[in-house]
C-alpha cells in the first residue's frame, strides 16, 4: 500500500524541527527556530493537515548592501547580500535592541555624490512570517482566511498549496554609508533619530505579538471545509482504482444508450 506522500513529506520536516529545537543548527542565519514561534508551530503541526516549513518571529537588522557595481557593464542587485553585503547587526529578541547602534558608527554628513557605487546601511524591522504547508486546498484556504482576518494582510497561497503568513508593518530605512576609503561605517542620522527607530521597532515588536497571539487562538478553532471529493485524499492505487471504475461505468453507460438508439430505431422501422 501506497504511503502517504504528505505525511512522508510532514514527518521529515518534524524530525528536523526536533533535530534544532535539540540545539543542533538548521540552515538559516540565526540557525536555530525563534522562541517566539514555537507555540504556534506546535499548534499547526498537531494538525493532521498542515506542517510548518520555515518561520521568523520578527526581527530587527542592520544590513550594509554589497558592492553594486563589480566592472564596467555589470552590476548586482540593489539591496542585495551578494558582493560584500552583510549584516551588521540582528537581534529576534526585542529586549536586546535599546543600544545596538552604541559604538557602531562615525556620524557624518549625507554623502556628497550618490550612485550605484555607494553602497548604503539599511535600518530593517522585519516582521512575523510563517509558511505552512498544507494537505489540499481546503486547508490551505482556511489558513489564509484565518491569517487575513487576524491583520496578516500579506498572507498568500503559493504553489503545492504552502500559505505564506505575513504582515505589512515594516521599516526599511537608510540611515548611514560605507565609507570605503577608511573603511568605516557612517551615520548620516542622529543619534537620536537612531533611538528614534529603535523605539518604532519596539512598538512593532508589540504589534507583531499581539498579532501572533491573535493567530494562534484563531487556529485553535478554525474549521476546514471538507474537500469537495475524494481525490485529494487518495492514494496512487486508489485514484488509478477509481479511474478505471469509472471508465468502465461511463463505456457501460455508452453502451446502454447505442442499445437504446437501436431499439428506437428498430421499433421505428416496424
């Protein structure tokens, strides 16, 4: 008998959830899963139809951008971590973020010339996001009605019905430069505006667990329309099974109706 493809699928992600939760690095940056998700993760996959594939709790960064302009004719992307970019800090726990900017930079001017080979610090606060795999469509539809009506107003279908759960209450602020000739992060904000954005960050921070609080209560109870057949449910040999039932049905079905044409025809003629 033919296994579950899905459970197959499910139980492999849950031994490598295990296998971090157990202290042993996964493959993202932080390498390990946010404290902050644990809860609702374990709530998703208690569910017979549905398994975590990745999350972040939120998180606040400091990323330099790489180098945008490599030769003449070629360039990376905007923004991108290719080429030397990288994170100068990155914090998931709100209550480490107060001074992250003490001692990270010189505080200087707006550079005087700006293109692609300035390459700019980004101030980022990144919220919650989830993805969940699910069994079917009707699944996959619950879930993203019950994200949208939590306030994850970015959530999203995608393809082999993994919903995306996220929300639109982030920052993305250039506050600074690199400054290549003495290789040197500059500020081209205050101080002040610095604790400015941290304490924005802060207040999202909130948002987003309240957010998450609400979400999780609202999967606790969410109800799943039933598939309209049974196919999503089917093994291989039982979908080959009911395929072949049903082709013989509908050839039997044809051949009442040419037997029933003949005998009009036939009585017709009489």
């Amino acid at each position: 008998m033919s296994q579950d493809s899905f459970l197959q699928k499910k139980n492999q992600i849950l031994s490598q959830i295990e296998t971090t939760l157990g202290n042993v690095p996964d493959i993202s940056p932080k390498g390990s899963i946010d404290e902050l998700c644990v809860p609702i993760m374990n709530l998703i996959n208690s569910h017979n139809d549905m398994v975590t594939t990745s999350s972040c709790s939120g998180r606040v960064s400091v990323f330099l951008e790489g180098v945008k302009v490599k030769d003449e004719g070629s360039s990376s992307k905007i923004g991108g971590k290719g080429d030397g970019g990288h994170w100068l800090f990155v914090e998931h726990d709100k209550t480490k973020i107060q001074d992250w900017h003490k001692d990270k930079f010189q505080y200087g001017q707006v550079p005087t010339t700006s293109d692609l080979s300035t390459r700019y610090i980004l101030f980022k606060f990144e919220p919650l996001i989830l993805h969940v795999k699910c069994r079917n469509y009707e699944t996959a539809s619950a879930l993203y009605t019950t994200a949208m009506g939590c306030g994850f107003r970015e959530s999203g279908i995608g393809i082999n019905n993994i919903v995306a759960i996220r929300i639109s209450i982030k920052l993305d602020i250039p506050i600074g430069y690199y400054n290549q000739e003495n290789d040197t992060p500059i500020a081209f904000v205050t101080e002040e505006y610095l604790q400015m954005i941290t304490q924005l960050s802060l207040d999202r921070f909130e948002e987003n667990e309240r957010r998450l609080n609400m979400l999780y209560e609202a999967i606790s109870k969410m109800q799943v329309q039933a598939p309209k057949d049974s196919e999503q449910q089917e093994t291989k040999e039982q979908r080959r099974e009911r395929k072949r039932k049903e082709g013989l049905a509908k050839q039997q079905q044809k051949q009442a109706q040419i037997e029933q044409i003949e005998a009009t025809e036939q009585k017709t003629t009489e």
